[in-house]
C-alpha cells in the first residue's frame, strides 16, 4: 500500500505526514531514526486504522520548530495536531522516542485516546 503524502501547518509549524487506510483513526510516531519511512506494519495497520504517519518536527527533512524544547512540547503539538485533523479520539502507537512522547500525550490527555501503544 502507498501512503498518501500531506503537509499542513498547525500553529505556525509545518508538518509532512502519510496516511493510508480506514476505519478507526491510529496516530503512529516513529523513533528518532524512521522518519518518513512507511514500513510494512503500517501497510497491515492501515487494513484495519486510518493511520496517519507525521514526521517529527526537525526530523527526516522537517524544518525545526524553535518553540519546541522538550518531549511535552512534542506531545502538546501533537494533541494540536489531532485537533487539526479533527479527530476527538486515536489509536497512540510510538516507538522508541515516539513511545516516550506517546506516553507524555496520555498523562495530558488520555481522554482523547482510544487506546495507547
């Protein structure tokens, strides 16, 4: 399966993301070393999700957002992220660093999780 490629902006910071599939929306946000790559496991998440793959700001070739300083600023442009794409709730799956950042969204905001990988 072959993502589909965007960008947006959310809040004055631009985003590239792939997204493949349907049903149920899944955020999936990779470690520091895979970004913009779209592997098999995501081809069998999307039989199942709408995954949507975003490449970390100042990974894979996104230009770094000054504003960003910690995992908690990354977790709360994430939550604006799923505001943008106007999803209420996701499937959260991380590796790696995007586990760490997963977890940080969850203490914010598990409401707004489906459930958390």
């Amino acid at each position: 399966m072959t993502p589909a490629a965007s960008g947006l902006d959310v809040r004055g910071t631009p985003v590239r993301l792939q997204r493949a599939g349907d049903g149920a929306p899944l955020l999936f946000l990779h470690g520091a070393g895979a970004a913009g790559r779209w592997l098999s496991f995501q081809d069998a998440l999307a039989q199942r999700f709408d995954v949507v793959a975003p490449t970390h700001p100042g990974h894979g070739g996104s230009p770094a957002a000054e504003w960003i300083e910690d995992v908690s600023d990354l977790a709360f442009h994430y939550l604006d992220l799923i505001d943008a794409l106007r999803l209420e709730r996701v499937h959260l799956v991380g590796a790696s660093l995007g586990g760490w950042i997963a977890a940080e969204i969850a203490v914010m905001a598990s409401h707004r999780l489906s459930s958390l990988v």
